[in-house]
C-alpha cells in the first residue's frame, strides 16, 4: 500500500505553491502569444465589455491544457533547484533516501494534473474553441471596411467582392478597386473599375457607403429584359464620381457556427471517433461511385452485338487499318472539328477529375484532422508527466532556484517541444507524414531526455559541471593550465635540496636518452598509430617524478627556484601515442579518412609539443640544479 511520509507532503506544498505561480504566469503569456496574433479583428471593432469579457474567458479556457506541461516544468524545476541550493537535497540523500523516492509525491500529483489536463482538452477546450473561433469569426464582420487588405480579393461585405491595390491608413483613400457585385443570379453581376475610393460606415451602423472616383461600370443586361438582344448585352458606364450605397448592419451578433461543424479542434473523443467513421463511409462511398464512374467511362461495356464485335475487332486488327491515315483523309474543317471535339473532351475530362480529387482530397484533410486532434487529446496530458521528468531531475542537478536559470531552461525545452510538436502537426495535417510519426515526433525525442536526466540527476552525475566541459574542451584543442606555484606562508618541512637535486640529474639525461630515441618531430608511423598500437609508459613514470620533485621544492623560501617551478609544463603522457584510448575507436577513426587524419595531424602535434616541453624541462632542470648547488651545498 502506498502511504506518503512527511517528506513526500513537505516537497508537494513546495510544488503545490510553485505550480499555482507559475500555472497562471504561463497561462498569461500564452494568452498574450494567442492575443497578439487576433489583435487585428478585435481594435477598432466597438466590442461591448461582455463580449471582451467572454473572449477572454474562453481564450483562458482553450489554453488551459498547454499552460499545464510549462507550468509543471517550470514548477518542478524550482522545487528542485531550490531543494538543491538549500542543501535540503543533499540531507534528504543522506539520509538514505533516493533523489526517485523522493520524486513519489510530486508522480503522485503530476498525475492528477494529466488527468485534469486531459479532461480539459476533451471536455472544457472542445467547447471553448467552437465559442471563440465563432467570436472571431463575428468579429472579421464587424466594421470591414477597417479589415480590407492589399493586393486580395476581400469578401467581408455581403455580395461584394472588393480588390484593392493600395490603401492609406491615414486618410482610409483605396487606390486601384476593383468591385464585383453578385446577386442571386449569375447573370445579373456587375464589375466596377476605379481609380481611387473610399469605403465609410453611416451613422446608424445600417449601411456602407462606397465613393469611386475615375472609373467604369460594366454590368449585365440580361435580366433586365433586353439579355436576347445581339446588340446591346451589357451596359458600360464611365463616370469621374459614383456613390454606391450596401445594405451592411454593424450590430455585433454572433454568427453561424454551422461552419465549424467540420473542424475536429471543437469535438471530444467520442465526438471525433462517431464523426470519423460517418466520414470513413462517407466519402468511401463517394469513392466507389467515383471509382464506378471511371470504370464505366474507361473500360465500357460493349453494346455491340457478336457479328457487329466481330467486324470491329477485324477491322482494328487488320494491317491497313491507321488511325492517322484516316484523319488525313478527312477535309480542313471537318479535321478542326475533330480536333476541338477531342480537346473540349479532355478539358471537361480534366476539370472533372481536378473536381473529383479537390473533393477526395478535402475527405482526406477532414479525415487526417480529425485522427490528429484524437491523439493530440493523449499526447498533451502525457506531456504534463514528461515534463515533470525533465524539470525535476534538471533542477537537481543544477540546485539554482528562483526565476532566473529555471525559466531559461524552461523555456529553450519548451522551445524544443513547440517546434518537433508544431512541425510534426503541419507536415501529418499536410499528409506529408504519416500521423503516427507527426504526433509522436516530440514524445520520442522528449522520453529519452527524461529519462537521461532522470538517470544523470539519481547518480549524481555531473552533466552540468561547467569545469568538466571546460576541462574536455581543453583536452580537444590541446589547450592547458599553466602552473601557479606561490611561496607558501608556513612550512612544515623543508625541502630535500640535495636529493631533489640528484632527481633531476638523472631525470635531464633519462629525457635526453628519450628524446634521441624516439624522434618525436618525425611523422610517427599511421599503422602503429591505428592499428598497432604499443603503449609508452616512459613518459607517464617521467612525469610522476618531476611531480613529486615540484611537490617537494614547492615547500622552499627561494623566489628564484618558485619562478623556476612556474615554467615547468603539465605533461600530456598519452596524446602522443594514439588519438584515443580504446583500440577499436583508433581502427574506426582511421577507416573514417577525413577524421583519420584529422587525429593523426592532432598527435603529430602534441609530438611537437612534447618534444618542447621536454627541452623547457632539461632547460629548467639545469638552472634549478645550479640555483641549488649555489646555496643549498
């Protein structure tokens, strides 16, 4: 039976506390990210403070199941962080208990916020986005003449397509109109050209006012009785000014929500698996019928009888039979009416097709939408419980609380799931990828950094030390620490001159004998490098001399022999042997050429440098022994 400790209670008030915090500053800032992006339907509008006040709420309710993943990342993240930069941490392992046992409160709670997060965005989210895009939608029909764009065609006003090249926001001038005017009737469409307008609201909000200036009005007569007439079809007007009034209301009223009845964003589960399979039979249906069609037009049926069949079929199989011997035979114009018979059939054959695929592709996009919103119902609560995952273990390796270093970890991993999460949408919804594959795109990558933290953060592994990725850096790039050897203030044994003295004798002619035998500032053999390898072991027993005799005069009181001590290099013992430690990395660096050879001129290099870092210690050596001989006989 699972029974919670203080413990477990004591860091979930921590969370508890943070959550709250965070949860509504997230949900702020994603409500500014969604504001901004709808900013342009809501000014200038002359919304009343209730329909404000029910876009907000809505807006809230719709973010609600993606403020909850940041707001446990962020959350968990500075429980722990601030657990770790209190020592708290290091007493809870102390006593014996794991950083994972002490996760088993906040797994508890991250659990219930999944559940809750996946309530929301099956139950709550559905019903706030059908309220909100409906808002907006209401919102694009109020006040259009605010909304007209450049260089597109805008449908805003009712029977009324408005084009506008440039337009003036300060003065509200329109350059360049073109207006289509519809009706009921096909027929009775009228096209209006000018060179410059303006579009105004009246008074009373009950119609637009549409000034032209400098163009032309054509407009079909047909329905007005004289359409039969071969003399006069159309009726074409030139004016310098022409004032057109639209029957517009300005009242805000919702419209219509018929329109998002297709869109899976506003379905629940039950609501999206029910309309899938209606469309799954739906449009399978009109596949058949399509596929039957095609069939009957391509491979029809003969209705010929078998003396008729038989005849044909001779015909057709006979030598002299050329379909193009045929065509020349026929007369110029009888050729020209063959010729536009078969193009008008392919273009209706063509246009037809484009019409079915137009419709068998929107079936498809319905079908893809709807698949997708199912599993996003799933994948955006388990992100709450990832997260958690990848802010705990994060924040105690790091142990920094506070807002500072926790939000921008934060933020760069929520940037990592914004984009994999949004591209693997796009490219499903685009049928570019399979759905599986888009939807599961960030869950893949973010799982394994889950539990790599998790894994780092319980071993106490120091992934974020910045001196260990600072010290392998160096160890790349063959870069090193100078010596800093300072005169020390208390002395608890002098150093053994003489005998010091006597080591480094010995040690200048051990590296002198080295140096002439081994030929460092030669090209070393590739072969032995890569493949046949033999380890040098001299120079690692060199160095622990010379170490041992800096440890010991590093207890004197002259200046001139702690000057000396600082020009001793820090050896490296093994990078002039091979490139790396492990046999079978040498054997795959060398069959990899351009890496081959990019460590091969690597070790050549520290060949070099040993061969100077030998020199300065025979050098130094020298100097130390007479410094000693001087005064320390």
């Amino acid at each position: 039976m699972l029974r919670f400790k203080k413990l477990d209670i004591f860091i979930a008030k921590q969370f508890g506390m943070l959550f709250t915090g965070t949860f509504f500053i997230s949900l702020f800032v994603l409500m500014m990210q969604f504001l901004w992006r709808s900013i342009d339907d809501l000014i200038g509008k002359g919304l009343t403070v209730d329909v404000l006040a029910q876009f907000f709420g809505y807006m809230a309710l719709m973010l609600v199941p993606q403020a909850l993943p940041l707001a446990v990342l962020l959350s968990s993240l500075m429980t722990y962080g601030n657990l770790g930069e209190s020592s708290e941490l290091t007493a809870i392992k102390s006593a014996g208990i794991s950083l994972f046992q002490s996760f088993r409160g906040l797994i508890a709670t991250t659990i219930l916020i999944t559940i809750l997060s996946f309530y929301f965005q099956n139950n709550v989210a559905p019903i706030a986005q059908k309220h909100i895009y409906q808002l907006l939608i209401s919102m694009k029909q109020k006040s259009p003449e605010l909304e007209i764009p450049e260089g597109v065609f805008y449908d805003g006003i009712p029977q009324t397509n408005l084009y506008v090249e440039k337009k003036d926001l300060n003065t509200g001038h329109l350059y360049n109109i073109m207006v289509y005017r519809m009706t009921d009737s096909y027929e009775d469409q009228a096209i209006i050209l000018a060179d410059s307008g303006m579009l105004q609201s009246t008074a009373e909000k009950k119609h637009l006012i549409l000034n032209l200036w400098n163009g032309e009005w054509f407009e079909n007569m047909r329905s007005q009785g004289i359409g039969n007439s071969a003399s006069v079809p159309y009726r074409r007007e030139t004016f310098a000014h022409k004032k057109i009034v639209i029957d517009f209301s300005d009242d805000f009223s919702l419209s219509d929500a018929a329109g998002l009845s297709n869109d899976a964003r506003t379905k629940s589960l039950a609501k999206i698996k029910h309309d899938k399979d209606s469309l799954v039979q739906v449009y399978d249906s009109v596949g058949r019928a399509y596929y039957k069609e095609a069939k009957e037009l391509y491979y029809p049926r003969p209705k010929l009888n078998k003396t008729q069949l038989s005849s044909v079929k001779t015909l057709t199989q006979s030598k002299g039979f050329n379909i193009d011997s045929i065509y020349t035979k026929l007369s110029a114009d009888k050729r020209r009416e063959v010729v536009d018979m078969a193009l008008s059939n392919v273009q209706q054959e063509v246009g037809d097709l484009e019409f079915k695929s137009m419709v068998t592709s929107d079936g498809d996009k319905l079908l893809r939408q709807h698949a997708i919103e199912e599993i996003n119902k799933f994948t955006l609560a388990l992100t709450c419980l990832i997260f958690f995952f990848i802010g705990a273990p994060l924040g105690a390796i790091i142990r920094k609380g506070g807002l500072g270093l926790p939000i921008i970890i934060s933020v760069l991993v929520f940037i990592i799931f914004y984009i994999l999460d949004n591209t693997g949408y796009k490219m499903s919804r685009q049928g570019d990828w399979a759905i599986w594959f888009g939807k599961g795109l960030s869950p893949a990558v973010l799982i394994p950094m889950a539990i790599f933290f998790t894994y780092k953060a319980n071993n106490d592994s120091a992934v974020f030390n910045a001196d260990m990725y600072k010290n392998a850096l160096m160890r790349i790039f063959g870069l090193r620490m100078k010596r800093n050897i300072v005169r020390k203030e208390v002395l608890i044994s002098d150093p053994h001159y003489a005998e010091d003295a006597k080591i480094l004798e010995e040690l200048t002619a051990e590296i002198r004998s080295y140096a002439q035998a081994k030929r460092l500032t030669l090209l070393p053999n590739p072969i032995k490098v890569f493949f046949e390898y033999h380890p040098d072991h001299k120079i690692e027993q060199l160095s622990d001399i010379l170490e041992r005799v800096i440890e010991d005069l590093g207890n004197t009181k002259n200046r001139i022999i702690l000057g000396e001590l600082n020009k001793y290099p820090i050896i490296a013992t093994k990078a002039h042997t091979r490139p790396f430690e492990h046999r079978w990395m040498n054997i795959v660096s060398a069959i990899m050429v351009p890496v081959g050879i990019f460590f091969y001129l690597r070790m050549w290099r520290f060949r070099f440098r040993l061969y100077r870092d030998l020199k300065e210690i025979t050098s130094t050596n020298t100097n130390i022994i007479e410094e000693i001989g001087k005064n320390y006989k």
